[in-house]
C-alpha cells in the first residue's frame, strides 16, 4: 500500500483552489452519509444542502475535479465518494503520530475516524516517563527521545500536536527537522514553521469564544426587541461571556484541554 511519505496528494498540482480544497471534506462526508443509505445519485442542490454550501459554489468546485454530472439524473454517489478521496489522499495509507497524550491527545488516539478516512495512528508520544509503555487505543506510549526514529522508520509526514502551549513549538520544532511536513496543532498556540509545512489549528477556546459572542448579540437583540436598556445588557451579557471564556480555556495541572471528538 501507498504510504504519505511517496506519495502526494494531486490538489495543488491540478490548481485546486484552498477554499474549494477545505470543502472537499464537507462533500465527501454527506456523499459517505448517502453511500450508506445505499442512494446511487444526487442532485447538486441536495448535496450542496447536505454540505452547507450553495449548489452552484457545489457545482464549481466539482468542475475543478472534472465532474459535472448528467442532467436530470445528478451525480453518481460511489463515483464521487472515490474521486474526492482520491483528491484528498485517502485512498492512500497516511501514518500520523499524536505527541501529546493527555486527556485531549487520548481521545484524539480513540477516535475511530481514522483509519476509515485513510489515517493511520503510526505512534503516541509523550513526554512524561511514567506514560511509557502505557497502552492508549491500544497503542504503548512512547517517550519523545524517541520522536524522530519514530517518525523515519514509519515514514511519518502528518504529526498532531496536542500538547500544553509552552512545549507545542519545541514539539513543532522537531518534528519539522524530523521530516514532518503537515501539522495539526491542538495546542493554544500559533506555531512558526518554515516554507513548506502546512499547519492546520484547531482551538477549542477560540471557537467557544466565538459562540459567546453570538450568545451575546442574540441576548441584546432579544432585550431590545423587549424594550430592555441596550448599554446594560451588553454590559451583563459581556460579564457572563467573559466567564464563559475564561472557563473555556482554563487548564488543569498538566494543561489538559476538554476531550473533543473531531467530526
């Protein structure tokens, strides 16, 4: 089987613009959804619906992979189901390695996702000796002294840092000088890496603070609608999102996150 150090996925050489790369999962997740319900085809209106985008960005996007359907009957659902992956590199056996195996690290380690979606968990690493040895997933930890044979004798080119923030870019740091040339970054941390290496960041805190805000306007809407002071409001509904903020984001001891599974 094709591993992710040989090979490559096609999106850039083909010209694949990146917005139409970052919905190509959105498709391919509602396509999955409809395989298992066994329906053949579909039409871009119920597949752009199914995906959250509007059928005619659907319909761009597609005809940069050369699909463009028949009218009156759609797309057929297996065809592309096997062309986005294709495109996305996962028809191919990608090794990753989660460094990192605190709370959110073992959950991201237990997240069966993975190998249906061409992923394969290679290694978990930590750097606390009395995680060595320690099966999560199934799979014994092993301490980062080990990180870079490692990453050679499996031909690792995707790592998942999970870490604390403070240890994230000496993690990043040396994967990079490994070999690793795609990262996704769990830690609360923006990472500097060189020309080449694409970093992909996922923040809890960010997202829930996000949220508050909307909570924040929908309250303020709703009390004014009601004939409510505005000024006040805000000011209430700011306090009450800032607490939301700061207990999105505090840490334990160790500088575990919340366990999220990825979607």
């Amino acid at each position: 089987m094709a591993t992710g150090r040989t090979h490559r996925p096609a999106t850039r050489s083909r010209g694949i613009p990146e917005a139409t790369v970052a919905r190509l999962p959105l498709y391919l997740r509602a396509l999955t959804a409809l395989s298992e319900r066994s329906v053949p085809t579909v039409s871009s209106e119920e597949l752009a619906a199914a995906a959250g985008v509007n059928s005619a960005k659907l319909r761009k996007d597609f005809s940069y992979l050369g699909s463009y359907g028949t009218r009156g009957v759609g797309y057929d659902v297996e065809y592309l189901v096997y062309q986005i992956s294709r495109e996305l590199g996962l028809t191919q056996d990608w090794p990753v390695v989660i460094v990192g195996i605190g709370n959110l690290g073992a959950a991201l380690a237990n997240y069966g996702g993975f190998a249906s979606r061409g992923f394969r968990v290679a290694a978990l690493i930590d750097a606390d000796p009395a995680m060595a040895g320690k099966p999560v997933a199934g799979i014994p930890v092993q301490h980062t002294d080990e990180l870079e044979a490692i990453i050679r004798d499996n031909g690792v080119s995707i790592g998942v840092i999970a870490t604390p923030a403070g240890a994230a870019q000496q993690v990043c740091d040396r994967l990079v000088a490994a070999g690793v040339t795609s990262i996704l970054n769990f830690a609360p941390t923006v990472l500097t890496v060189p020309d080449g290496v694409d970093v992909r960041k996922v923040d809890l805190s960010i997202e829930l603070q996000i949220l508050a805000f909307h909570e924040q306007r929908k309250a303020g809407e709703e009390a004014a609608a009601d004939g409510a002071p505005a000024q006040a409001v805000g000011t209430t509904n700011t306090a009450v999102a800032a607490k939301r903020q700061d207990s999105a984001t505090d840490q334990g001891p160790d500088g575990d996150v919340p366990a999220v599974m990825p979607a």
